[in-house]
C-alpha cells in the first residue's frame, strides 16, 4: 500500500484544498466564471473561520512513551492508551512513526482526533484481541449524544487480533483520511447495534480483512460517504450493509471482494457517481445488491439488482438497469479492458483504462473535476474511478500544498 501522507487541517491547508479543487473545476471547465469565483471566496472565508474556531488540545504519543505527565510536549510523549484516557473532547493525538501494539480496547466517548505521520510509518497493531474487543471501540453517552471521531495519516492493522480493528456503537461517527485498515480476519469497521452513525472515508483503503465495512442489522439510519477511495481484497463484501444504509461512492474503486462489491439496503438515497466496482466474487449481484441505487459515470463489471443509472458501463451483461440512451451493456471483458490493480499515481491503487477500452469518453461532460487520484479530468469524461487522459494537477496548487 502506498504512503498516505497526514494532512494538517489548519485553515492555510484546508484553504489550500480549496483552492486545489477549485482550480481543478476551472481547468475542467476551461474558464474561470464569476460563480466559479464566488464559490471560492466563500470556500476562503469558511476555511478561515472554522480555522480562528479551533479550540484543540494537542497530545502527543510515541512507542514506549511514558505513562505520566500531561503529554503536550512532542519531546516527551506518552504511551497511547495513557495519552487517549487523559484527552478529552475535541482534542487531537498527534502519533510519532512507530508501531504501537495496544493490548485492551482504546476506547472513547468522545470527540477526538488521532493523526499519525503517514500510513507507512505510523501503525496502530491491536494485539491479542478476540470476541467483542476491537481494536478502538466510540460511542455516545447519555449527555453527548453525537461523537465524531478521526484517523488521519497512518495505518491500522488488524493481523494480531481476532476482532475488527474499529468498532463503534450508537452515535458515532467516523472518518478515515488518508488512513488505511488492513488484514484484520474480522471486518475492518464494524458497527454495532445503533439509531444512527456515520462513515467517511477520503484517500483512504479498506483491503485484506473479513469484509471491508460491515453494518449490522440493527441500524436503523446511517450514512457512508467514500470519495477517492479504495476497498479492495477483502474476503467477504466490500461494504455489507444489512442495517439501513445511504450511502454516496465518488471517484472510488470497489475490487476483488471475494464475498461481492456493495450491499446497500436504504430505501433512498445511495448514489454511486464516477466510481468502478469490478471483479467482486461470482454469481448473482456480485457487485451491487441494493435498493434504489443510483449509479452514474461509472463501470460495473458484475452482476446488480436494485440499480437504475445512467452514462455507464456495465460488463459483461445487462442487469444493472442503466439508460440504453447513454450507457453502454453487455461489454465483453476484452472491450472493457481494464488493467490490474495497481499504483497509477495518486494515494490509492486504481484500476486503469486501457487505450482500447470502451469506458474512454463515454460519461458525458458533467463529471467530477479530478479522479481517484485527484487528477485533472478531461472532457469528454470516461466512465469510472479513472480518467485514462487526466492530468496531474499543478504542485503550486495541489490540494495538500505538498510542495511547501
């Protein structure tokens, strides 16, 4: 897996950010026009007050750090369970390269951040963990009755553990950035019984575990959002979810999920755009299996049912219900074409187009401004998590400011 750097959210990096992808919509488009510049004065004046609104404690942690102490001084840093049981809401673990192998649950219910130096350095290995202990276990409390939770910048491996790497409860919500869960036998995230939670994952990877995300029957109302992502290799289903999901995929690749790619049981609401779901186990809806499903300038190399969709490809039949008008069905493999799963620039591995396939220029003009590697688009679009022509955007005004 690829190194995915931390991104620090102060408000010159998320003013960075929007810059970046306000370039890339104004390059897509070929012009800069007077909506495209109010959205970006906006997108400043946001990033600027939420930044002056930031009020977070800053810990620190390291392997073998110290179990005393306040834990605010780099210099001095603390072991990670310590460092998570004196926290508190809103604060931010800031993790030094290292693997840290917890032996009981890190648990919260609170708000909290946990940013590591990126994911090929800093690792959290949960160890000797089984049954009903996972690796960080969030939940509400009956005062605080939402609880938002962030990784950034470092990998989670669930190898030395029985149990899922990341488990949550009611209230609870997740976002993974440029984070990656990985080879746990359990499912990577798995929720409990709960109302309500959400998950977002951003340049991040779910692959080699049980299955990807699993949400369980008892969810009542959820939500996942994955953009510029990849859940992948995973031996049950990418995204199994028998609780009430709505769930958004943009610019993300779904692949060699042996048990499937999706199941999305909300009646409304989820929506795959600009994404590829490919070579996801055999056999009836081995990619989507869902319930109103909207799918749009996407590929679907499988089987689907509860789909509608648009600008699409689907290989190598015709279940997924897309418009006969602007899509195309019943592409051979051959026709398809598309490359292995491999290291095509950007964080995440991707699928590529090869020159012959069909997917090249078939989506239209209304597509996302960058691909899954955060690549300038070209018009017309292709059809997937892919743009085979796309080009790397400017440093100066890359999205993480990476050249400074």
């Amino acid at each position: 897996m690829k190194s995915l750097k931390p991104r620090i959210l102060t408000g010159f990096a998320i003013l960075s950010r929007c810059i970046g992808h306000a370039r890339a919509a104004a390059v897509s488009s070929n012009r800069f026009t007077m909506r495209s510049i109010f959205r970006l004065l906006v997108l400043i004046l946001a990033a600027l007050f939420f930044s002056a609104a930031a009020s977070a404690t800053d810990y620190y942690s390291a392997p073998g750090g110290i179990t005393s102490g306040t834990c605010h001084l780099a210099t001095t840093p603390c072991d990670l369970t310590y460092t998570l049981s004196i926290a508190g809401t809103g604060d931010r673990i800031s993790l030094a390269p290292g693997l840290y192998t917890p032996t009981t649950t890190l648990t919260a219910t609170f708000s909290v951040s946990f940013v590591g130096s990126g994911s090929t350095t800093t690792t959290v290995k949960p160890t000797g963990l089984s049954g009903s202990s996972c690796g960080f276990y969030f939940a509400n409390t009956p005062t605080v009755d939402q609880v938002y939770v962030s990784f950034s910048a470092m990998t989670i491996d669930g190898s030395a553990s029985t149990s899922s790497p990341v488990c949550f409860g009611p209230g609870a919500n997740i976002s993974l950035d440029r984070t990656v869960i990985a080879n746990s036998p359990a499912a990577g995230i798995s929720t409990a019984y709960s109302p309500s939670y959400s998950i977002s994952l951003l340049e991040s990877a779910i692959v080699g575990n049980g299955s990807g995300i699993v949400i369980n029957s008892g969810i009542s109302s959820g939500r996942i959002a994955v953009n510029r992502s990849l859940i992948a290799g995973n031996t049950g289903r990418g995204v199994n979810g028998s609780g009430a999901v709505f769930g958004s995929f943009t610019n993300s690749t779904i692949t060699n999920n042996a048990g499937g790619g999706l199941t999305l049981s909300g009646n409304v609401g989820n929506y795959i755009s600009d994404s590829t779901i490919a070579n996801n186990g055999s056999g009836l809806n081995s990619a989507i299996l869902g319930s109103s499903v909207s799918v749009i300038r996407s590929v679907i190399a499988g089987t689907c049912s509860g789909t509608f969709g648009s600008y699409s490809v689907e290989s190598p039949s015709n279940t997924c219900n897309l418009s006969g008008a602007n899509s195309l069905v019943n592409v051979s493999v051959g026709q398809l074409s598309l490359a292995a799963l491999a290291d095509n620039g950007g964080p995440t591995q991707t699928l590529m187009l090869q020159p012959t396939s069909y997917a090249i220029g078939v989506a239209g003009t209304e597509c996302a401004a960058v691909d899954q590697r955060d690549f300038v688009r070209s018009l017309p679009c292709d059809a997937g998590a892919i743009q085979a022509n796309a080009t790397k955007s400017d440093e100066l005004f890359s999205a993480d400011f990476e050249a400074f």
